[in-house]
C-alpha cells in the first residue's frame, strides 16, 4: 500500500515543484569531485569550517559564512536530539517570512495532527494548502544530521550565495517543535568563496527515487560519506540520511517510527536510539559530504519519513 503522496514529506520539506528551476546554473560543476585531492574537510582554509553550538534551544555560531564548499559543524551541548536543516530562500524572502508563512503551515497542521482533528493525509492537505506560493522556490540546502547530547555532527556542502534560514525541528518531549523555540538562525551566504575542497569520502552513498545505494564499508573510527542526490521529485523534496547507533536490544522499527514528524511520537523526545550524524536533503546533482565517528557495533543508514518507505539499512563496524 502506497501512503499518499501528501504524507510522505519531511518536515518543512513540502511542494518544492519548482526547485529545478532555482538551482545555480554551475550546477555541473558540483558533480565533479576531486578525487586526486587527498583534502580532508579541515585542510581548506579557515573559513570553509564553521562551528555552531546547539543548545536547548538555539544554535550559537556565525550569521555569514563564505560560499562555495563549507563544513558545518554542529556541537550538541544540549540535552536533546538536534540537527540543522537548511534551508535557501528565494530572493527578497527572509526569517520572519519564513517563520510566518512557512512555520505557521506546519504549526498549524501539526495542532491538527495532535488533536485527532486530521490524520496524516488530511495535514498533508492543510500543509499544501496552507504554504505560500513562494515557498516553491525555496532549496534544501542540506546541514548535519541527527546527533545525539554530547556529540558532534559535521556535513559539508556546495552553499551558493544567498539567504537561508538553519533551523532544528525535532520535538520537545511536550511535542513542540525546536524551530519554535528558537532553533531557527538566518544565515547569509556571502559571494566570497570558502576555498574549501570537497573531503575523500570512504563511503558512497546515492539516493534515487526513495532507494539508497550504498557502496563501500564503513570502518571503525573516523569516516566520511558522500551523498549523491539523484532523485527527481515530481513533488515534494528528496530524501536524506541520518546514523544511528543500534545499541544491544534497540529496535529498528522503532526509530523507523520515530523518523516521521508526522507521527505523534515522531522526531519527539526522547528518541529510541542515539544518532552520530548525517546530512539533510539537498536538490537533485548535489553531493554532500558527512563525517561520523564510529566505534564497533551495529548501525543503520536512515532516512527521515523516507524510512516508513524503506529508506533504512543496517550495517555492523567491526
Ligand atoms: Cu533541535
């Protein structure tokens, strides 16, 4: 049974048909790694990194950054799950935009969701009515994953210049969304460029029409994976991947449930199982990258409400 196209978005993630249309023309270019560069993300000069401290509830870090490819990191000083989701808004548009039209969508389809009054199709419905119409030209523009308290997530991308909002809309354990509470900083892109290089990535990983091919192994200790985004969402955005570790007895089903906002448990605290990072959806031809610390044990590769379709692979670390 297909669920209704109207359900299976993520979060803040909705009616993005036009987004082949706002995507940089140099798109190309971003499809060409340099694979003979042995970089790592830090290697490029200072500017490429940029750190953000996550709080309960707000992300602390620079309002500008340089353009082009740049590491976001995001330490979780917190004592909640949190991730960063960015966000490219069209030209004129800015956070306050956002918040009212956009946040407002969600919001309102998500009282809905709480009270019984809609199931998942019906705020799917509400949400598609609800967006304005600029929201069509917004990008996802990828950031770090799910990370768990006391860890760090680290993803980097190919940013072009512009306005973007970074928000975080996992739940409170009351069910109210980060982004609300404050998990929500614009961030400008300047035309100036990082000089950052894309890292070698030690595993591949490719997301087409809600599958995830995964080529290569991941090992113990540090690694990076590469995300291709060859998915051409009709409607809707992409998907994206997140790492959880599955410690002994944790149940992958479980935080297959817990991947969907849309679910009342969903994205809520406390979650199942503690994620090590991952990187958010970007438009179709984009690579991201994203740098996980792994100690031995068992895995998943997940993706958010792309997981209730099957977006979700186990893999042990020896
Ligand atoms: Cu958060």
């Amino acid at each position: 049974m297909i669920a209704p196209r109207s359900v299976v978005f993520t979060a803040l993630a909705i009616s993005v048909g036009a987004l082949a249309a706002c995507q940089p023309a140099d798109e190309s270019e971003n499809q060409t790694l340099d694979e003979g560069a042995a970089t790592t993300a830090e290697s490029g000069s200072g500017s490429s990194v940029v750190e953000y401290i996550a709080r309960d509830y707000a992300f602390v870090g620079p309002t500008e950054i340089a353009s082009g490819w740049v590491t976001m990191r995001m330490v979780n000083e917190g004592q909640e799950h949190h991730f960063v989701f960015l966000t490219l808004l069209p030209e004129g548009k800015t956070i306050e935009d956002y918040a009212a039209d956009v946040g407002m969508a969600f919001g309102g389809a998500w009282e809905a969701l709480q009270s019984g009054a809609v199931d998942k199709a019906g705020a799917g419905a509400m949400i598609g009515e609800a967006l304005p119409e600029w929201y069509a030209s917004a990008a996802p523009m990828g950031g770090p994953g799910l990370v768990a308290p006391g860890k760090t997530a680290q993803a980097t991308m190919r940013l072009t210049p512009g306005n973007y909002v970074m928000e975080c809309y996992v739940k409170t354990a009351d069910g109210e969304f980060h982004t609300m509470l404050g998990m929500a900083l614009p961030l400008t892109v300047t035309a100036e460029d990082s000089g950052g290089r894309p890292p070698r990535a030690d595993v591949d990983i490719t997301l087409f029409e809600n599958t995830m091919a995964i080529e290569g192994t991941p090992e113990a200790g540090r690694q990076t994976m590469a995300v291709n985004f060859d998915e051409h969402p009709e409607f809707g955005l992409g998907n994206d991947v997140h790492v959880v570790r599955l410690e002994e007895g944790a149940d992958l089903d479980e935080v297959v449930e817990w991947m969907d906002w849309m679910n009342i448990d969903g994205l809520r605290a406390p979650s199942p199982a503690a994620f090590v990072g991952g990187v958010h959806e970007m438009p179709s031809g984009y690579t991201a990258f994203f740098t996980v610390d792994l100690e031995p044990g068992r895995y998943a590769w997940i993706a958010e409400s792309g997981a209730a379709r099957g977006m979700v692979e186990e893999f042990t670390v020896e």
